[in-house]
C-alpha cells in the first residue's frame, strides 16, 4: 500500500511541476492511464479488490449451514457445530457428498462471527434512578478459607441504584433466612427503605412460579410476602435467564467488583462472623470512591439520598425459618441434618427452632432457651456443656468421656484453669466429689462474667483450698474489685493486704510442708509447766495442813 501511495503522489507531482500529459505520465512511470486517471483525482490509492471465489457447489447449502449457525447462538457453548459436524449433517441429511472439509471449513469461519453479530446485536438505554426510590439485590458464590477448611459460601449485595452505595454479607447459604437477614442487615446499615421498589432476579427465597405472558406476575413466596408488607416496599422481578441480566446490571458488575477487590485471594477466617466484621469496614471503605464518570463520590451521593428513604418499622421481623423438633432423650434437636443441645430438662417436649443464617435460636414459647452457630456440613453437631450440668452433678463419671466436654475443650470453653481446678480437686476429694466440685464451678458461669469465674479458679488454685465455695467468693471480689462486670475506670489506689479465703484442711491434704512454710512466725512466749508446778505445791500445802488438824484433834 504504501508503494502505491508513492507512486500516486509521483504522479501527482509530475503532472503538477512537469504538467505532462496521461500519455507522457503512463510512458514514464509505466502504469495504464487509468492508473494515471484514478492518481490524478485522488491522493488515496483505492483499496486492492479480493477477488470472490466461486463455490458453486456450495451455494446450495449455504442456507442450510446458515440455519444450523443460527440455532447455535441459543444453543450451550459446548454443544455448537462444528465444521467437521456441519459437513458430517450435510452429507447425511442432504447428500453432499461432493463438498470438501476445507470448503465447508472456510464458510463456516467466515459466516459464523457475522450471525453472531446480527443475532445478539442489542441496543441499551441509559436509565436515570431517583434518589431514595430504587435499589438492587443478587448473591453471588465466593470459596472461603473457613477455619482452615475451602468452604462454599455466598454473597448477599445489596445497592442503592442512584448512589451506588452498597452492602454486602456472606452466608453459608442463599436460602430464604439469608435472603432476609441479608436485607435487615442492608436497611439498618442504609437507615431506611427504598420507596419505589427492589429489583430482583427470581429467586426461590422469593418467587415460587415465573408466570410467563402476563406482564411481569410472579406467584411469591407467603413468608416473602409479610417480610415485603412489615417492612413496606414493592418487588420488582427482571426477565428469566440471561435476557434479563441488563435490567439489574448495576448490582451485577458490583459483586464482581466487590469479589475481586476484597475476596481475592480467598479470605482466611475461623468463623463468617469474623469475615462479615471485616466487610463492613470495606463496604464503609469504598464509600470514598468515584462511580464511573461521577463528579462525587459514593459517600456524597448517599448523604443526599439518606434522607430521602422511607423510615424502618418500630418493630422488629424474625428472619429465621421456623420449625418445631421434638427433644430426643440425648437432650438433642435434629434441624437441616444438623444436631444441636438444648437443656436436659425439654427432654421428650417439642420445642419452636428460629433457623436464621448465621446461627440457630430454640425457644420455649417466648423464651429463648439455647443459642447455636448454624451448622453447614450434614451430619454435625452443636453442643452446650451447660445442657447437660444438672444431669452430669447426678451421674459425675460420664463427664469425662462425654461430647458436650469434648466440644466444649475444642472450642475454648472449657479452658486450661478448669482443668488444673479438676485436676486437684480429684486428688483431693476422691473423682466422684471431684467432678461434682467441678460442676458447681460451671453452674457459675450463669450468674457471673466468664473472666470473673477465670479469675476465682485461679485464685483458688494459688491458695490451694479447690472448692466450688472459694471459687465463688473469690469470683465475687474480683467483680467487686473492678472485674470483667464492671465499665468503670479504677482509680489506683495503695496496695493492700488481703486476706484471702483459705481452707486448712484442704491445704493440709494437698501439701502439710507448704503449709507450715507459709504460715506467719509465732511471737507468742514458749510454752512453760510452771503454772502446773505452782499447783501441785498448793496441793501439797494444803494436804499437810489437813494431816496436821486431824493430829492435834485425835
């Protein structure tokens, strides 16, 4: 091409300076004189033409290959023609035998991207949102390195459409109790609620039939239902499938801006709950940023919407699914494939079980009764040491072996100062009164601070009296000192002796050596027989005086 341009711009300069003719021009630069022609009415050489090779054979079928193109647009990737599969049907159901591969190859590589683009060749128009009307919600999958395991989870986004202020969880599961707690958390972060309406995709926590042909009607989900009427917004559902992806495209570029901003590379935690805290100071984080071509951050954009959101309800929506478990005989509830303890005394009764996203909430009418992290793997169990304490005092040998101990070591429960407690306190009351001494101990931890009954078994431990009594008095000094129980800032003060609560029985069983060690030195005068010498020698006196009477009498 650029040989070309040289030569028109040859010819051109030639004719201008020189001023010879077409003939002398194609003489001297050996060209034709249309050559000449075309130089001389434009400085741009036209385009070289390909020529079009004739396919005669072809051309029969090109109609029938053009169709089978056409339904691989709808069809899955991994199952469109092939040219290999176009001349195999080709051959079989129309009896081209004579077309070549490499023919049938060409034309297909050549036809398809021009179908594709005639076919998916759509047209979107830029929608304006009002501020505090509308909003967008979708989950999306993220893996998680959930306690050391890779474990599945799933992200709940919620986006207000004017602002793009957004909100995001991650749940162990997508269903209904997620889809509700996720918006609660989503209106109480926001302060309100959208007036218009929330687009969704039709999701089964909300939508139970797609009723096609009868302008966007959906059969909802009765539960979906009073959430929607308490908290008072309307739902909008976009089209089945991926036709209506566009109609919600803002929340749908938000969780993969969100997954890979944050989630990327896989989050490392022990619990959801530790990687939610975490994504509220991100969310709070990216409200600093700039939308596309904005001019005002996300921030700035929702301090202005912010009061345009119609008001939370006074009260409160239960998001858990409710279900009613009977108690077996092992003090146990089976919820999802999941077991988990409540106390023994609802043993044989059925009880109502609010299973929420996160965790799991027993109650005895209105009374909540036991509290669980919600169990994911099939199969697991969720024990309460304290379920089982009125029973253990009764049977104290099963303690040793039971899972509610095993639980309660593993996660952190029962810690290192429980342990030496019952240590000493088997040696020193037989394994029976031991492990009952132990239990009183754990029936503290109801009334008092975790740290304050901490503080009372080591204390109790330094003085070496292991009862369940000294632990008790001691947690209350540390309470009364200043413990974990109290929010007020302690003044420093002089130190003090104390005088701590001690059993010298105990003491004397555990270590009589240490004992007499640690005892305070005795100031008192040596002991001394004098007194007891002082009255034999009245005696004395007083007998013989007697002897003396009854002589002179006689």
């Amino acid at each position: 091409m650029r040989a070309r341009m040289e030569l028109f711009a040859q010819i051109r300069r030639d004719a201008r300076v020189d001023g010879l003719s077409i003939r002398e021009l194609a003489r001297r630069h050996q060209v034709g004189r249309g050559t000449v022609r075309t130089a001389l009415a434009t400085a741009e050489p036209p385009p070289r033409k390909t020529p079009v090779r004739a396919s005669p054979r072809l051309d029969a079928f090109k109609s029938t290959i053009d169709a089978m193109l056409l339904e691989d647009v709808e069809a899955p990737r991994k199952q469109r023609h092939t040219a290999r599969r176009v001349l195999a049907r080709l051959a079989e159901e129309h009896g081209a035998t004579e077309l070549s591969y490499s023919t049938v190859r060409d034309y297909v590589r050549l036809r398809r991207p021009q179908l594709d683009a005639d076919r998916r060749q759509e047209v979107f128009i830029p929608q304006e949102h009002a501020p505090g009307a509308e909003a967008e919600v979708d989950f999306g999958e993220v893996w998680v390195i959930l306690a050391g395991v890779k474990t599945k989870c799933h992200l709940f986004a919620f986006r207000l459409s004017n602002s793009g202020k957004a909100v995001h969880r991650v749940y162990p599961t997508q269903g209904q109790e997620a889809f509700l707690e996720g918006h609660i958390d989503a209106f109480n972060t926001i302060g309100g609620i959208p007036t218009r309406h929330i687009r969704y995709d039709n999701l089964t926590a909300a939508v139970t039939t797609v009723l096609y042909g009868t302008n966007r009607r959906r059969t909802e989900n009765e539960r979906w239902l009073l959430f929607r009427s308490h908290y008072g917004f309307d739902a909008f559902y976009c089209q089945p499938g991926i036709k209506g992806a566009h109609e919600k495209g803002g929340i749908e570029g938000d969780v993969g801006r969100f997954r890979r901003t944050h989630l990327s590379p896989m989050p490392v935690v022990e619990t959801l709950a530790d990687l939610n805290e975490k994504i509220r100071e991100w969310d709070e984080a990216d409200d600093i940023r700039r939308i596309g071509s904005r001019l005002r951050s996300v921030a700035a954009d929702f301090t202005a919407e912010r009061s345009l959101l119609r008001p939370l309800p006074a009260e409160s929506f239960d998001p858990g699914l409710t279900v009613h478990p009977r108690v077996d005989r092992s003090a146990l509830i089976t919820v999802r494939m999941a077991r988990y303890s409540v106390p023994a005394r609802f043993i044989g009764r059925q009880v109502r079980v609010s299973l929420r996203a996160s965790e799991l909430v027993v109650f005895d009418g209105r009374t909540p009764i036991a509290r669980h992290p919600r169990i994911v793997a099939r199969g697991g169990e969720s024990m309460n040491l304290d379920h089982y304490l009125e029973v253990l005092k009764m049977k104290p040998g099963a303690l040793p072996g039971s899972t509610a101990l095993a639980h309660a070591r593993s996660t952190g429960a029962f810690t290192s100062a429980h342990e030496a407690f019952w240590a000493s306190t088997r040696k020193s009351n037989g394994d029976a009164a031991g492990t009952r001494e132990l239990i009183d101990v754990l029936l503290l931890h109801r009334s008092m601070a975790v740290d304050d009954v901490i503080a009372g078994l080591v204390a109790a431990l330094r003085v070496g009296a292991v009862t369940a009594d000294v632990v008790a008095v001691e947690a209350r000094r540390h309470a009364a000192a200043g413990g974990s129980g109290s929010d007020r800032h302690r003044v420093d003060q002089a130190p003090v002796v104390e005088h701590r609560v001690v059993s010298l029985t105990q003491r004397r069983l555990t270590d009589p050596a240490a004992v007499i060690a640690g005892l305070p030195a005795d100031t008192r005068p040596a002991p001394s027989v004098a007194g007891y010498d002082e009255l034999l020698t009245l005696r004395r006196s007083s007998i013989d005086s007697s002897t003396l009477k009854k002589e002179t009498a006689s």
